[in-house]
C-alpha cells in the first residue's frame, strides 16, 4: 500500500486523470437511447469488437419474494435495440506498473525492490489544500473524500434553509472552482429533501411538537444521516405547535453516468457519482465524496430478443415478483452495473432496460418503482 504526500502528486499524475474540463451540466436524457455499436477497435486498446472481455458475469437470476403476489402492467412503449450492444469494462484505479516505477523514483526507492513486474495492490493520497480542506484519495476505490476543516458544524439543527437553487449551484461552482469534471454526473439534486417533505406537511396544516424535535434532532446526529429520510410520523396541530428544526446539512447528489445515460443497480437504485454535504443556512460545501473513473473498455455482446425483455419486464425484472402492483409507464435504455466477483478491481456496465412507474401497495400507499432488465445475453 501505497501513501503518497501531496508533494509528491506530480509524479502520479494519472491518479489525477478525475480533473477535467468538463464544466457543463449533463443534459438529461429525454428520449430511448441504446447503447451505440462501437466502430473500429482504439489501437491503444487492443480489444477485439466482438466478446473482447471473453466470458463476463452472469444476470442475476430474479429470486420470487416469499409472499408476495404482485403484477406488473406495461404501458410504456418499448424502444428497439440492436442484436448486439457494448458491454463496457471499468478497472480500479491501482497503479500499473509504469505508474509504480514511477512512485519508487519520486521517493528515490531502489529498483531493485520494484522489480520487473510490479502489480499494484492499492495506493492512496491524502492532502490539505491552501484553502484549509483537507482530501483523500483511495485508487482501489475509485473514490475522493473531503472535508473543509476550517468551518467545523455548530449545531445539529437550524430553524430555516437556504434558498434550494442556490444551495444547488453552489454545490456546481464548488466541483467547477476545482476543475472537477462533471462530464460524467447528472443534474443535482437535494437528497432527501426536507424542504419539500416541509412544505407538504405545511400544506396539511401540520406543525412540529417538542415529540417531533426530539427525533429530527436524533436524525441530525446519526452517523447514518444520509440514509435517514424526514419522519413520516403525523405532526401536530394546534397548541402544541414550536418553532420547527431542520437538520443543519443539506445534501446535494448528482447521479453517476455514462455517454450520457444514467447507471444503474439491480434493485433500480441510481449509482451516485457526488455527495456534497453543504450548510443548509449558507449552502457552503462543507464535506463529501466523489466517484472516479476512467475510461471505460468496450466491446459488442449479443443482445437477448425483444420478446424476452418485455417478459422480463413484466416479471419484475431482477427485483422479482413486486409486492404490490405496478405499472411501467416510461421505458428508457440505461446502464445496469455489475461487479466480477473473480476480481473485485473489474466492474461492467451492461446496456439494460430501465422501466419506470409507480407501486401501489395493498394498504393504498404509492411510491416511485423501478425496473431493471440487463439485455445482455449471458447464457
């Protein structure tokens, strides 16, 4: 394992390949896109056009939920694809053996103890930058996080948050004052969003209690706050009604994509490229994390028919059996992320079907639903 100072950056530069000139917001995809055949192999990756990877992970079988009796009713139109789609291939970001040789140089290591083939087990940066913040970078993980360690946070709650647009372009100019790439990010977005939770409940003629504080106040404080979402406990009314607390971060996110499509996993959660935690009164950045990845490899696999897709669809794709009704109203052509379990460095995006539409659950409730169907043939 590798820990380099920052003093020492420019000698693994390739590291750096996250920064890029990319400075405009991914526009977001409005009409069925499949993947595009590539064309002629890059000479620099020699890769044939056609099953270049030889045999790639398997499609989850869907596993039927016990207990369930769910349907799915289709009423997207369904694009067309071709009978073959790219497969793309991403590797961590581990040091190859050129970048190695030249680490040991900058650190006048002899090399003899490099040797003639050295494979790159892990590496990782860690610096503070003139402004105070201080970043660390881990290559296995292909990942960047920071924090700004200038402006600690004072309190777990604020009475008021900042204007959303705002707090949302700051979060921009943050990554683009940085030269950060967002090629490969789509639009932000405040996640969760308690403004908007508020501004419903308000809407009901709801208010907070001292009840009510005492659990945003024990949200604020987990260390899970990302996946803790606002209560959905009935709020008072009337008398009992205090000055309501939000939590004092607001968190941006920007979902990771590629050529220009969004990614994602088998239970149809999107793949997040950027946290970005900001003070919810000033929308400052104060701390988060961003995705690195380079350059993925390419090549055509078969594709499976158009009837098996819509059969897939119509079973649940690789969630399986709903468990509640559902009905697909919009069909659009995505990536659907993949890891090699024979080696963990290696992930796939297969081109995959991606049906949106909403669950009704058999006590009436309803909630956005999603449905993933990977059409690459792997059996």
């Amino acid at each position: 394992m590798y820990t380099v100072p920052m003093r020492h950056l420019i000698a693994v530069a390739a590291a750096c390949a996250l920064l890029g000139a990319g400075c405009q917001l991914t526009a977001p995809v409005t009409t069925p896109k499949i993947a595009e055949q590539i064309g002629a192999a890059l000479p620099e990756r020699p890769i044939p056009q056609e099953k270049g990877f030889g045999a790639i992970p398997s499609v989850p079988i869907p596993q039927l939920k016990p207990g369930t009796a769910g349907s799915v009713r289709l009423t997207a139109a369904m694009p067309t694809f071709p009978a073959n789609v790219a497969v793309l291939r991403v590797r961590s970001g581990n040091p190859d053996d050129a970048q190695i040789r030249n680490i040991a140089a900058s650190f006048n290591l002899p090399g003899g103890i490099v040797g003639s083939h050295p494979i790159g087990r892990g590496m990782t940066l860690d610096w503070a930058d003139g402004l105070g913040i201080r970043w660390s970078f881990d290559a296995a993980a292909r990942s960047i996080e920071f924090a700004d360690e200038t402006a600690p946070t004072k309190a777990l709650t604020v009475s008021e948050w900042a204007d959303r647009t705002r707090v949302l372009q700051q979060a921009v100019t943050f990554l683009d004052d940085r030269s950060i790439s967002r090629q490969r990010l789509g639009q932000p977005y405040v996640d969760p969003d308690w403004a908007a939770w508020w501004d419903a409940e308000q809407t009901l003629g709801r208010c907070m209690n001292a009840d009510m504080i005492a659990i945003v106040r024990a949200i604020s404080s987990s260390p899970s706050f990302l996946q803790q979402p606002p209560p959905s406990l009935p709020l008072s009314r009337g008398t009992r009604c205090v000055k309501p607390e939000f939590p004092s971060r607001m968190v941006v996110r920007m979902n990771e994509t590629q050529d220009g499509q969004a990614i994602f996993l088998g239970d149809g959660t999107a793949q997040v490229g950027a946290t970005l935690f900001t003070d919810a009164t000033t929308g400052d950045v104060r701390s988060g994390s961003l995705a690195v990845r380079s350059e993925p490899d390419r090549s055509d696999y078969p594709s499976i028919a158009a009837d098996e897709a819509r059969k897939r669809m119509l079973s649940g794709g690789l969630g399986g059996t709903p468990n509640g009704d559902v009905t697909i109203d919009t069909a659009t052509s995505e990536w659907y992320a993949i890891h090699d379990t024979a080696d963990p460095t290696v992930a796939y995006y297969y081109p995959a079907l991606i049906g949106s539409g909403a669950i009704r659950y058999a006590d009436g409730r309803t909630a956005a639903y999603r449905i993933v169907v990977p059409l690459v043939k792997t059996d």
